[in-house]
C-alpha cells in the first residue's frame, strides 16, 4: 500500500518529468521531490551542427554531386540531433524544465531541413520553456526555423504572404474562430519585414516592412509584429488556448473545461508566467486526485525515455532509435505538420498499440520485431532524413540491468514493489493468473520476467 | 454524431466461423461489396500517365520527358504511358473511369499536408485527425477493425475513426502469429471489468485486435490465390487484398499503397518503373478476381494526393503541381472511360493543372451509391455533389 507522498511523488514525475527515475525511487518525501523537480542546471545548448553560415547561394551554385553531399551532411545532422535530444532528456535532471521544452515542441510545432536552424529553436524551446509565455513566443517566432518553416521570408509590404500570422494565431495563441480574416491580413502586414541572416539571427528589414496604419483586433495603430504579440496577449482567449493544451498533457486527456478556466484565468493574471502556473499545478491538491492519476496515455517519447534512462540503453546505431520514433508516430524535430501532435488516444491503433505492449521486450530483450514503418513517398523527405529504416527483424540494443537486479533481488516479496514503480497506477496488482504463466525463473531472471511482462501489459502504456 | 443505421450483412458474418457462398447452399447475406483504395504516394504525374498528346504545348513544355505519340496506348484524345497495358485494357473493356482535374480549393504543394487533407477528406484550411474510412466506420453499427484493413504494417489516417480503428496487416498470419502466441490474447482477456476508463479503454483496443486477426487469419485461408502475381511488395499487398475478398471476408475497405511516384529528378525512367510495377499489379489482382466472378463485386479507387507541374524542371523531372487524375476500375462502373475531358494545357493555374472536380465529391458518391452510407455526416463541412460513375 503506498503512502500518500509515495503518490505524489511518483504522479509529479510521470508527469512533470519522464517518468521516476529508477535511481530515485526511495524518495518519498514531497517537499524533496518538488525541490528535484525544480532544479534548473545553468543553461547549457545543446550543440551538434557544425555547419556556420548558410549561403543563400550554396545550393543553387553547387553540381548536382555537390548539392547531394551537402543534403547528405543536412540529414545527417538533424538525425544527430534528434537523437542528442533524446539523449538529454533521458539524462537531464533539470526535470521539469526540460520536460516543458519537450512540450513546447509539440505546441510550436516546427520542421526545417537547416540543421543550425533547428538547433537554434530546440535551445530557445529548452532555455526559455519557464520563462513568460510572452519571452518564450517571441523568441520562437523570430527563430529562423520558424520564420522560414512558416513562410514569413516571402511576407513583403508589396506581397504579403499570410501563413504566417495566419499559423501564429491559430495553432500558436488564439485558436480558430477568435479572429477575423481582417486580423489575419492586418498581423500579416505587420510581420512584413520579419526575416533572418545566414547566419540564422533575426534581422528586420525596414524595405520590406509595411509601417503604415492596422486595425488588430479592434486595436488601430501603426503596429510591428511584437506590437502584434502584445495585443494577442491582451486576449484573455490566449490563456485559455495555452492552458488547454497544458491540460491535455500534462492532466488528462479528457478535458475540464471548467478547471481549465480556472486555470487560465491564473495563467493571464500572472502575466502568463509559466513557472509560477506550474508550481501552483503542483502543490495543490486536486492535481493528485484519483481520477488524474494514469489518466494519459503516453506519447511516443515519454515511452523511449524512461526505457532508455532506466536501463542506460545503447543503441547500436542512429537509425534504430528513429526508426521506433517513426513507427509509434512521434519523431523529435519531425511534427507531421504545423498543428504537432494529437496526442492522447490517436497514439493507439491495432498495430501501434501492439508495437508499444512489445516495445519492452524488443529494446530490453531482443525480442523479434518485424514491423516496417510507412514509406513517405517524398524522395526529399524523411526516410531521407532517418537515413536508411532499421529493416532487420531484431534491434541490436544493450542494457543495463545491473542496477535493477541490485534494487530487487533478494526482496521477500518483490512483486508489489516492482508493480509500484514501474505501473503508474494506484493500488494496482498485476493479474494473478497471468504471472504464474508469465513470469519465470527464480532470482535475477524472476526479476526481469516480470519487469517484461509488467512492461507489456496496457497499464504501462499510461502515465 | 450521430449514429446511422444502413444495411449490413447478416449476423452469420459477425461470427469467427464465417463460411462463404461456395461452401453453404444456403440463403446468403447481401452479398459484400469491397472498396480498393490504391493511394499513388508521392505525387502521381497525370500528365504523363495519360498523354494530351494532340496539345502542342505539352511537347514544348515537356521537351525531354514527353512522350511520343507513337509509344502511346492511344484512346481517343489521350494516350496512356506505354507501360499501363493493363490499364489500357480494363479502359477497352469498359472497366476503367477516369476523371481529370481533381482537386481542391488552395491546395498544399506539401506530401504531408497533402495526404493528410486527402485522408481526411478536409478543407486545405482544418486540421482532423481522423480520416474518411474511420469515420465511415464509426457510423456503422457493431463495426468491427477488420471492416477496413490496410495493406501494411502501420495505420494510415484514412483509417482512424473517433471511435473505431480499420486494423493494419500486412500478413494475416504473421499478425496472427504475433498476437496469438497466446499471450496477447491471454492479456486481452485478463481486462475485463477493468474500472480504469483508459485502461479499459486499451484492453478493449487490444482485444478487438486480437479477435480481428483471428477473423482475418480464419478467413485468409480460405481461398490462397492461384494467379501469378508479379514479385513486388505492391503485388504481395494486392494479393493478400484478393484472397480476403475471395475468402468472403466482412471487410468493406482495403487500403494499400505504391510510392515512388515524386519524381522530381529523371522522371522518365522512375515513372516507367512505378507505372510498371502499378499496372503489372492491378493486371493480376483484376484477373484474380475476374476467374472468381468477383470483378463486378469490387470497386477500385486510384489516387495521388496531388499531380505535378506541368513544366519540366532542370532535372528532367517534374514538382509538386496541384490537380491531377483518379482512376476508377471494377465490373460494375456505370459511367465508363473519361468522365470528363482531359487538361487544357491552354488553360493553366499559374504553371499548373486546374482542378475542376473536388476529390470528396468521388468519396461522397462512393460512400452514398456503393455503401449506402450518409457522406454528409461522414465528410464535414463540405456541399456533397454526387457524381454518377456507379
């Protein structure tokens, strides 16, 4: 039977961070949890591109053997990075900071094939995922992958191009249907102008800008674009749009539309202070209320990490650990479009939800694994990018179970405490007769059998 | 939404043990009538699949990757790419439709927002995450997974629903196989009464899974082709398609798909192969179901998410355009050959193909004259036109 803190603790981190880390289960105190939870090592980028500068001519100057090479090196970097990510998150302990990060992917959803690009918006996601909400958009929105990712180069004063403005306020701030189309047009005017160097910084093109007079949001001025980020903050609709999406991941997949408000209305009164809402997230009480607990399914990511966390996994090469991201549909720096991922239960269909009730046993076990994931069609496109798919039957994965063994073995009873830490619900037991099927062997091997099979079971699906 | 009831094969098809028609002399359910959707990945080139070849701007804009007259399989003012016999002779038997200039309003040039819009059947504008055979599913009543199965390891959008998922196989008995080792299904059955609305909500998922499978597996049995398909996976995944429909299998929808048609760079040799192994494909698969008097039960659906430009590139290939073709084959076409005309290459959207006909209109007929289905409900916030080529 856990004790209360026992559930706190254990509820905080599969959802404020990736899960308990295996090292940290003996904490059972709250206040101490919360303390780890909220540490924030000095900011450090994450740096995996080598390429500098990239030339507005370097690709149409180029042979066509060239231009091969230099995509090859493009690729090739952004899998790097992808998985250099991946491998923060699995051995971060600025938990929660890094778990916000994560989230603020899928929020600013964002693809580009400039891996300095790319690099630079994941650190900006990551240094200022607590900052102000108003600190973290601007920031993301002058970033050169988004700028280019939603077309804002080719928003002039004489040509405005309103995809923009358009994306900003429906998938970013506002949602649809709490702006006109006028709005739209006016933000686009007001954006124009908003570029990057080759070198990816923000610069402003004072040629291309429109300064002349806009009306937004029944607001008339001579408005630039952080007038336009100003006046969208100004709506409280803002806050309710953040807040819901905050709801969904990391509260439940059903929504409250009452508590959402609720929260919102907090959200916007603090100035949209992120770490503030959160720290109030986590110290109340009805955030550890029994109908919250194991309410989410997880995401592809928060399934990966905690494996490869808990286990020190080593993945033999690159292209095992995005081929698994590209089969359960969520690869890092890949969202399939602007609006991210839907997360929740359009993770589960017949076939993901098998991979994913296997995914324990192919990483951890060697298990066969002879599902291919979908071909794109696109020949500039991800399987590009993913280099080749992992096409053989068995992944070549090494773990670490030495820990683990030294954790339970030799326990009287073991299986009550492995069930509490590696299932998310409360008071759970595992199904009595199915272990004496399943789990085999004495000693180590009695261990491990029954992590796999606790592993395999949908319960470890939820968080 | 709501729930519409429409006609549905009897309970006899509903149980494990379904036998087919040649095997009980008894009085059958209505007989089941399957869509195939074969999706073209990568941008199909209608251009080149059928050649306006009496519109001289097509030689002058497709100066290296034009096709000659005189390789064409010509029919009437069209000729197909020579390497879609098969093709060509569905179109003389009066097998083949085909409809030009499909496409929609402000289309994206972009694979993914392409496909997901043609999945999903949406406006270029809205973001949904189910797709049009998800949601055919979840209108019917006690539908089940296997009632749209995919060729392939993994889902497609088009077959995710709200409430019920089409089931992705690629092999009925390497899933089942997988499944059934006994511990998935032991599993299955030990959530049963689970209180945990999301674990519920999985065991159940799994369970339906598990019950599929055993359902496809049984019925793939059946009958195993004996028709020599060409060695492709394409030709694999159409028979596999086949043997289910020949089997009797409940299934409604098959979905499989072909890429390699992005053809940006060297597009003559690339085209030619994809074509190939296409035509070759569909070839056997219409001739496995013509020697079992399936043909005129199953309707066939041919699309790409959209066509190309119509300009060749300085690659010798073609980009991303916006309308392209839909073919359309089975036995029981009412309308057959070209529904419409072909492009007017006088007549372009900035360099493109100009669309005519929104592609829900063709899923909306589908829906409503072959399914018997409400399209309204099943593809929102879009004026169903219904078109008449069943």
């Amino acid at each position: 039977m856990e004790g209360k803190d026992q559930v706190k603790v254990k509820h905080l981190f599969n959802r404020m961070a990736f899960g308990l880390p295996m090292e940290q289960s003996e904490l059972t105190s709250y206040g101490e949890a919360f303390k780890m939870i909220r540490l924030e090592k000095a900011f450090s980028p994450l740096k995996v591109t080598t390429a500098g500068k990239v030339l507005k001519t370097e690709l149409i100057n180029l042979s066509a053997e060239e231009r091969k090479k230099l995509l090859k090196g493009r690729h090739e970097e952004l899998r790097s990075l992808n998985v250099a990510w991946i491998n923060l998150l699995a051995g971060t302990d600025s938990y929660l900071k890094e778990k916000l990060a994560f989230f603020w992917h899928g929020h600013f959803a964002c693809r580009n094939g400039i891996p300095l690009y790319m690099e630079d918006y994941v650190n900006i996601l990551r240094r200022d995922s607590l900052s102000d909400f108003k600190t973290l958009l601007t920031g993301v929105i002058k970033s050169a992958a988004m700028l280019q990712f939603l077309n804002n180069q080719q928003n002039r004063k004489s040509h405005p191009n309103e995809n923009f403005a358009r994306e900003l306020m429906e998938l970013f701030t506002l949602g649809r249907g709490n702006y006109s189309e006028m709005d739209v047009k006016e933000a686009a005017r007001a954006f124009t102008g908003w570029g990057f160097n080759e070198s990816g910084e923000f610069e402003f093109r004072e040629r291309q800008h429109d300064f002349g007079e806009k009306i937004f949001l029944g607001e008339k001025g001579n408005f630039n674009g952080d007038d336009i980020i100003r006046i969208i903050l100004k709506q409280k609709q803002c806050a309710v749009f953040i807040c819901t999406k905050f709801w969904k991941s990391f509260i439940s997949d059903e929504m409250d539309s009452e508590a959402i408000k609720r929260m919102a209305e907090a959200y916007y009164k603090s100035g949209y202070k992120t770490d503030e809402l959160f720290n109030s997230i986590m110290n109340s009480d009805w955030f550890y209320e029994v109908k919250y607990i194991g309410a989410r399914i997880k995401s592809p990511i928060e399934l990966i990490v905690p494996l490869m966390r808990d286990f020190h996994l080593e993945f033999t090469s690159d292209t095992q650990l995005l081929t698994i991201q590209r089969i359960l549909g969520q690869i890092l720096l890949f969202p399939p479009n602007v609006a991210g991922w839907s997360g929740g239960r359009n993770w589960i269909d017949s076939s993901s939800l098998v991979y994913r009730l296997k995914l324990a046993r192919i990483l951890l076990a060697n298990e066969a694994d002879l599902i291919q994931p979908k071909d794109d069609g696109d020949v500039n496109g991800f399987a590009k990018m993913t280099g080749s798919v992992f096409k053989q039957d068995r992944m070549k994965v090494i773990s670490d179970w030495k820990y683990i063994y030294n954790k339970f073995d030799g326990l009287p009873d073991p299986i009550p405490v492995v069930a509490s830490h590696v299932i998310a619900l409360n008071n759970w037991a595992p199904d009595a007769e199915l272990l004496s099927k399943y789990k085999v062997g004495q000693g180590t091997e009695g261990i491990k059998s029954l992590i796999l099979h606790l592993m395999s079971l949908p319960e470890y699906q939820l968080c | 939404m709501n729930r519409r009831k429409f006609l549905q094969t009897s309970a006899l098809a509903s149980t494990a043990l379904f036998l087919p028609r040649f095997l009980k002399g008894q009085t059958l359910p209505e007989t089941n009538k399957p869509l195939v959707v074969i999706q073209l990945t990568g941008g199909n080139d209608a251009l080149n699949m059928l050649v306006p070849f009496r519109d001289d701007n097509y030689y002058r804009l497709r100066p290296t990757i034009g096709i000659n007259k005189s390789d064409l399989l010509v029919t009437g003012d069209a000729g197909f790419h020579p390497a879609l016999s098969g093709l060509y002779r569905l179109m003389d038997e009066g097998n083949l439709a085909i409809i030009n200039n499909i496409g929609y309003p402000e289309p994206d040039r972009s694979h993914f927002r392409a496909m997901d819009i043609w999945q999903s059947a949406s406006g270029s504008g809205s973001f949904i995450n189910t797709g049009w055979i998800g949601r055919f599913l979840d209108q019917m009543e006690n539908s089940k997974s296997h009632f749209a199965i995919e060729a392939d390891d993994t889902l497609s959008l088009a077959l995710k629903g709200d409430l019920r998922n089409g089931l992705a196989v690629k092999n009925p008995e390497r899933l089942f196989r997988n499944l059934s080792e006994g511990y998935f299904s032991d599993i299955a059955g030990s959530g049963k009464g689970h209180t945990h609305h999301q674990a519920s909500y999985l065991y159940k998922t799994l369970s339906e899974t598990v019950e599929s499978a055993d359902y496809i597996y049984k019925t793939s049995h059946i009958y195993k082709s004996g028709e020599k398909y060409p060695d492709t996976e394409f030709s694999k995944n159409l028979k596999t398609i086949s043997e289910l429909i020949i089997s009797g299998s409940e299934t409604k929808i098959y979905y499989a798909s072909l890429s390699g048609f992005d053809t940006h760079i060297q597009q003559k040799p690339r085209q030619e192969q994809v074509l190939k192994t296409l035509d070759e494909g569909l070839a056997a698969f219409a001739s496995d179901l013509k020697s079992n008097k399936k043909f005129e039960d199953v309707l066939i659906l041919i699309f790409s998410e959209f066509g190309r430009r119509v300009e060749q590139n300085a690659s010798n290939g073609t980009d991303h355009g916006k309308a392209g073709v839909v073919l359309l084959a089975g036995g029981s076409l009412k309308k057959k050959g070209m529904i419409n005309s072909i492009p007017d290459l006088s007549q372009l959207d900035d360099g493109d193909l100009k669309y005519q006909t929104d592609f829900r209109n063709i899923y909306a007929t589908i829906l409503k004259k072959w399914f018997h289905a409400n399209p309204d409900v099943i593809i929102p916030g879009f004026k169903n036109e219904l078109m008449n080529f069943i």
